[in-house]
C-alpha cells in the first residue's frame, strides 16, 4: 500500500494579538487562499483544521467553496485536531503548516518530505523550525501519523496539546531521530508571517506592488535582497515564544 503524505494547516479567526487574519484580503484574496494555493504546488493533498467554535464558520465555509477537506475540533487541544484530521484523511506521513503563512513555498514542502521518506524511518522528525535558516513564515514540520498518535495518547502538558509537537520535536518517547531542513544562507531574521498589522503591511505590498504570491521562495529572496526597505515594515516585532 502506498505511504500517503498530507499537509495538515491549523486556522482559526480568534487570534490574539490581529482576529481574523487568516481571511484579511489583498487583491481581494483571502490570505487563507493564497496560502491553501501555494502548499498545493508540493502536490500533496492539504486539509484545514479548525475549531467548533462559531468564529470559525467563515473558514469553514470558505474551505467547502475550494473543495478543500477540512476538520472541526477544540480550540485548545490542537494536537487533537491534528490528530482528527489525520485519522480522517488517513494521512501515513503529516506535514503541520500554520496559516499565518501566506508566502510558504509548497516546492520546499515536497523537497523535505522526499528527504524524509529517504530516511525510511516512523520515528524522524524533520523541520526548518528547531535549526532556523528560513525566514518566519516558511515553516514546516514532518513527522509520521505512528508518532503522531503517541503524542495524542500521552502528551498530558498544555503546551504539548496546544503546539502539537512539542512531545514529539522534544523526544519524550526517546526514540526520535530530528533532521535539520536548512537553506543555504540564513534568513531567520526575515518575518513572512502575519501576526500583527505590520506583518499585513509587509505581506499587502509584497503581494500588491511585487506579485508575490506567484513566486518561489528563491524569488522571493530576490526581492527582499534588491528592495530590504520592506524588511523594515515589520523588522521591529518580537516573534511569540511557545
């Protein structure tokens, strides 16, 4: 039977420090959209997990308006949602995506997940998160359904059902290998996600004024290198800790 490799993307309107950032709109899109558009160039299946909560609906609405799968579950045990939207696309190997990143690269998502089928192992954990050579805004996490479930049945922290990999990507289990995704210079200081009205800004004029939304991440490179203006926008804004 064939290994079956998904992205899993978690969304919800009830953002603390910018509500309704996921559906704010730049030429009339839904950030959510282009996001949802850009992981779709790995080729790999993507399904939305929200919350039950009302909030919510719009991003449910818009999923079913796509046609893309989606999945309802509890604000707070968000490692349950994943969990559930696994099982319920039997999804094998599972890429976590969050949805404040309207810029990812879905090129670079197929790349690491090829990289982690080579390694022929359940228990890997490979990212761009923990050893961060990309910008904020290009992050990726895989890992397989089997440590998935392990972590659904016996993470018992808050923050480790609220992160969903933190009992994974921090070894709990003992038995798990993590693999650095790295590129080849560091652009960690660069912010491409949204979490607060500067970081629209940024990504509104990227979008706007450059197109964006329709170029790689090696493009991407090339803009902000030949216009570092824009880093500016939103150079000034403190990445939330877990």
């Amino acid at each position: 039977m064939a290994v079956k490799a998904g992205i899993i993307t978690q969304a919800r309107m009830t953002s603390t420090r910018l509500p309704g950032k996921v559906l704010k709109e730049v030429r009339g899109v839904p950030l959510l959209k282009y996001h949802i558009d850009r992981l779709s160039w790995s080729q790999l299946p993507v399904v939305v997990a929200t919350t039950i909560n009302r909030e919510d609906d719009p991003i449910v609405q818009m999923c079913q308006h796509l046609k893309v799968p989606y999945f309802r579950g509890s604000e707070q045990d968000v490692l349950g949602r994943f969990y559930g939207a696994a099982e319920q696309e039997k999804l094998d190997i599972i890429v976590r995506v969050t949805s404040d990143c309207p810029l990812i690269d879905g090129h670079l998502i197929s790349k690491a997940v090829q990289d982690f089928k080579s390694k022929n192992s359940e228990n890997i954990y490979l990212s761009n998160c923990l050893k961060r050579s990309f910008p904020r805004g290009m992050d990726f996490e895989v890992f397989s359904f089997a440590d998935l479930k392990t972590a659904f049945h016996e993470a018992d922290k808050a923050f480790q059902r609220e992160h969903v990999t933190p009992f994974i990507n921090q070894n709990v289990t003992g038995m798990i290998k993590q693999v650095d995704f790295t590129s080849d210079d560091d652009y960690s200081s660069w912010r491409l996600t949204v979490d607060e009205e500067s970081d629209f800004a940024l990504i509104k004029k990227m979008i706007e004024d450059f197109r964006c939304d329709e170029m790689t991440f090696d493009q991407l490179k090339v803009v902000l290198k030949t216009h570092p203006e824009l880093k500016l926008i939103n150079a000034h804004i403190e990445q939330k800790k877990l």
